[in-house]
C-alpha cells in the first residue's frame, strides 16, 4: 500500500513529487497489487501508468468529502480497501471514525504555553496538515513558533523546510522561528524571518523549552524527531505535562 507521496527523503528518492512517484511505483514487483491512498489526482494518474507499465495493478482510496481535510484519513480509509482485497470484512463506519477522532492533533497545554510535536511527521505537508488543524486555515489563523531541528544527515529534508517556512511567512502565517541541530547559521540565513539558533549539543532539552515558551506564541517541533535532542525534548514536555515523574507501573 502507498500511503501518501510527500517530500521526504529528496535526496534519494527524488526532489519532486513526480520522481518520489516513480521511485515508489519503480519498487511494486510484477503481479503485484497496489492500493493507493495517495489522494493528488495527478499523482495517482502517475502511479496508475508506472505501476500497470511494470505489469502490476493499482486502485484508489475513496476519501469521503467530509473526512479530507482530517489527519490520517487516506490511511484509515485504505484498511478497508485492504480487508476487501482479503476477502475479509470491512470495518464499520463507527470504527473508522472512532480511529481518525483518536489521531487528530491537539496542543499539550504547558505552564506557560501550548505546543504540539509535529516533528514526527517528518515531511512539510504533513507538517502543514498539523498546522492548519490546530491553528485553523483563514485570515484569523494564529501565528505559530516553529521549531526546526536539522540534521546533518537529512540535506533535502532541510532544503523543504527552508522552502515551507519562506512560504508560511510570505503569507504571514509567522513571525519568527527557532531552530536546533545541524547547519543552523546557513538554515538561519536562508529563510525570511528572524531566526533564533540553539547550540542543542551544549543546551539542555529544558533550556530549549524554556526559550520556546517565552515566545508567547504556540510552539510547533519541525523536521526531525530521531535523535537524542529531540527525544529528550519529547520527555521534558511529557514532563511538564504531568506536572512530574511518570508513576510506577502497579506490580
């Protein structure tokens, strides 16, 4: 099953959309069956061509109207596809409504502020879908922080970025960032807002946190969740949001 195309992993599968694509369609062995969740008619139109030339078949996940703008919701709608390809039954519309109410994003509310880790998602429209639901997509739309942790290893993940959050302040959607990781003077000066560096080898996790949330703005984690940095930071907000250590299990 493909899932989505998103621009993630540029420098290995491709730079565009249409190359991630082709990347994808290029790995369905002949005979193969492919569901695609991905829900851009073009890219789908891509696929379609790629994987049937490659001697495979392909169908389309069916999306409802009113579930598209949700998170997860080609992903969730797929299993069905899936369970019908199996010859097994299909899951109730209560089910899959219960599963897309449980992923939909929500800021973690801190002493002293909101933030939501979007890093994990990886890619910018991922990112963009998590802003949009918490922050809402008109006029109105409050500003968010972005956090944007780099790493050395992930050059095209770090080129998207720059190009998403040029985007977001073109259309005044921010005012400001601050970023983490590797590369932080060069992101730093490529993107058109003001840009605030943290040394994230010599800073704690807590620290960071402390600098985010005096922002006054709710806070966005960015770009890269594996590594120890952001691990940590994932804990100090898990921290805070207990208001303490984690109980012990009951043996």
């Amino acid at each position: 099953m493909f899932c989505n195309v998103r621009q993630d992993h540029n420098d290995t599968l491709g730079k565009r959309r249409q190359t991630i694509a082709r990347s994808f369609a290029r790995s369905v062995p002949e005979g193969c069956h492919v569901i695609n969740a991905e829900q851009h008619g073009v890219i789908h139109e891509y696929l379609t061509e790629e994987v049937e030339a490659r001697g495979a078949t392909i169908e389309q996940v069916d999306v409802p109207d009113h579930h598209r703008d949700l998170i997860g919701a080609e992903t969730v709608h797929a299993l069905n596809h899936i369970l019908t390809h199996l010859d097994e039954p299909p899951l109730p519309d209560a089910e899959l409504q219960r599963m897309l109410d449980t992923i939909q994003p929500e800021w973690v509310d801190l002493p002293g502020g909101r933030v939501f880790n979007g890093a994990k998602v990886n890619e910018i429209e991922s990112t963009e879908l998590f802003r949009r639901q918490l922050v809402g997509t008109g006029d109105d739309a409050e500003l968010v922080c972005p956090f944007v942790f780099l790493r050395h290893d992930r050059r095209g993940r770090t080129a998207s970025f720059v190009e998403y959050i040029n985007i977001l302040a073109d259309r005044g959607l921010i005012d400001r960032l601050h970023v983490g990781g590797s590369y932080t003077g060069v992101f730093a000066r490529r993107v058109d807002v003001p840009a605030t560096a943290h040394d994230t080898d010599a800073t704690s996790a807590s620290e960071v946190l402390d600098r985010l949330l005096a922002t006054d703005q709710p806070v966005i984690f960015m770009a890269n969740t594996v590594h120890p940095f952001m691990r940590d930071l994932a804990d100090e907000v898990a921290f805070r949001e207990r208001g303490g250590p984690a109980p012990l299990p009951d043996y």
